[in-house]
C-alpha cells in the first residue's frame, strides 16, 4: 500500500461537514488524509538533552589561559577506561517499526597529547521493552541487541593537549532501512534499530521501551531518535 506524502484538498468542503453522510471519493479522500497523517506526518521523534556542568578551567583565576578563543562546550577531563550509562525511556507508535538514532558526544585524547595513551570512544545502544506487571515498569526483554560506534568506523577522537580543548561531535545510525530484520545477538554495525510487531507473548509497538546507552572512554551530550518513513506498508 503507498501512502502519499503531498496534501490533497478534501473533494467538496461543504459535503465534509459534521453531520454529512459520506460516499465514494469523499470517503477515499479521507482515508487517504488520515493514513498520510498516521504514516507520514506524525512519525515520532524523541529528544534527550544529557545535564552536564558547565564548569570549566577557564573561568577560573590562575586557571588555563585561552585568550581570544571560543569557549566551547567542552566537559573535559575524561581518564582512560572512563565508562558512564543512560537508560533514556520512550514509547514506539503502532506504525514504529525502524528507528534512527543521533547522538552528540565528546571524546577522549589522541595520542598527540604525550600525557596520555590514545583513547578507544565506543558507544553501545540496545532497546529493551518496558512492562508494568502491578508495581512499575521494568524491562521484561530486548526487543533490539542493537548497535555499536567505535573509532574504527564513524567516532572521532580529540585532544585535550595543554592548546586544546576538546571538540562535540556526532554519530548516527543512517536512515537506510536493512533489507532483513536483524537477528544478532551482540551489539553490531550502526544501523536503524528495529522494533517488531511482538517480542514473545509481549506487544512490542505502540509500547515503552528503554534505549540503553553504554560510553567507553567518552561522555554522551545528547540523545535522538526518530521513526523512519516507508514508502511501501505490509
């Protein structure tokens, strides 16, 4: 079934008031608006600022020096091993079903600032689902064993060298859609996470579930996500 992405005026606006019986093209009409808007328009989009303090040397008497530069947003002072999670909670719709992901980070040293060793910034996203058996909501399963950023392929690395600050930078999962759902077990190439229709006995769309984040050697800014669009449904 396509759905289709432009507007299209209702057929007569008086035939469509409250009240008015429907037929034929009216009715179509309609129901082509509502599927667009379901579909199309209304897809779900989360934002999760992470709270970091802004203190910094460089507002501090006798402290680091940076005449004429910019002041970044930088938290800084990440050791080697540094390790930190979130659990950030959201709710899929019932048309959710691939979902992209962004995410903001600072990073630790290179190997250019000679008082410390290279760092190696991993991310690790998984989605688990919420259920709430009478006394809150916990995970009651994985509904994606999710994604991996690493140096290697798509995380950069910064230098926290006595003439730099460290720098924000971004991550996504892409929005190409994978031919087939996934079925690794172990957090693997960056990719749209999945949410099925069920996981076991349990609803998995339409439902809550938890994005756990895991950083290695880096700290999380922020966190997105949005439902990608699909030009053809099942």
């Amino acid at each position: 079934m396509l759905i289709s992405t432009a507007y299209a005026l209702l057929p007569d606006k008086k035939s469509c008031n409250n009240g008015e019986i429907l037929y034929g093209s009216a009715v179509s009409s309609m129901s082509n608006a509502l599927n667009q808007l379901n579909y199309v328009k209304f897809l779900n989009r989360t934002n999760y600022p992470i709270m970091r303090s802004a203190y910094s040397q460089a507002h501090v008497v006798n402290g680091r020096d940076y005449m004429n530069t910019r002041i970044s947003e930088s938290d800084g002072r990440i050791t080697k091993g540094y390790v930190e999670s979130h659990k950030l909670i959201s709710a899929t719709r019932l048309v959710s079903s691939w979902i992209g992901v962004i995410c903001q980070y600072e990073s630790g040293t290179t190997s250019q600032d000679s008082g410390n060793a290279e760092f190696s910034p991993v991310i690790e996203i998984e989605v688990g689902l919420l259920n709430d058996s009478g006394s809150g909501y916990s995970q009651i399963a994985i509904v994606d064993y999710g994604i991996r950023f690493d140096s290697s392929d798509s995380m950069f690395l910064t230098s926290e060298t006595a003439s730099q600050y460290s720098q924000t930078f971004t991550v996504d999962s892409g929005y190409i859609i994978p031919a087939s759902t996934p079925t690794n077990t172990q957090p693997e190439a960056p990719r749209p996470l999945y949410i099925p229709e069920t996981v076991g006995a349990y609803q998995a769309r339409g439902e809550r579930v938890v994005f756990n984040i895991s950083c290695e050697d880096c700290k999380l800014k922020s966190f997105s996500t949005f439902d990608l669009y699909r030009a053809e449904l099942s």
